[in-house]
C-alpha cells in the first residue's frame, strides 16, 4: 500500500478531491483489501468525530433544538 493513500482517503473524505482522484481511489479500493480496511477505518472515524459533533451541539443547544454539523456525502463510492 502507498504511503499516499492516508491523505488521498481524508481529502476524499473532506470533500477536496478531483473527479480523477475519486476515480483512482475507487479503482485501488477494489483492488487492494488492506486498503478498504484503512479506507473502513478513516470512515468510521469520520463518522464517530461526526456523531460526537453532533451530541455537543444537542448538549449545548437543548434537546429540542437539534442541528446536524456532519452529514454523509452523497457521492460516496460504495461501501467496501
């Protein structure tokens, strides 16, 4: 596995990547099943800090009030 996958998965995951960069990272996920494992890994973790955002601001506005800071991209290729 390439050292570069770790930042090419958080910029995927943040929204900066290229339609090319997309394309390459789906090819290598299919490929390569240590790297759907850290791709697994970086995906729960975004989604956890994503939760924990979430509860914060449900803490700190009242029940009532709640407002979702994370939400799932809509692009995501599929789940490995």
């Amino acid at each position: 596995m390439k050292p570069h996958w770790h930042e090419d998965i958080q910029q995927y995951i943040d929204g900066q990547s290229s339609a090319e960069e997309t394309a390459t990272l789906c090819k290598a996920l299919s490929e390569d099943a240590e790297l759907r494992a850290l791709y697994l890994d970086y995906m729960n973790l975004d989604m956890s800090l994503g939760a924990l955002a979430d509860a914060a601001v449900v803490e700190e506005n009242g029940p009532n009030r709640i407002t979702t800071l994370h939400e799932a991209h809509a692009d995501s290729p599929p789940h490995y």
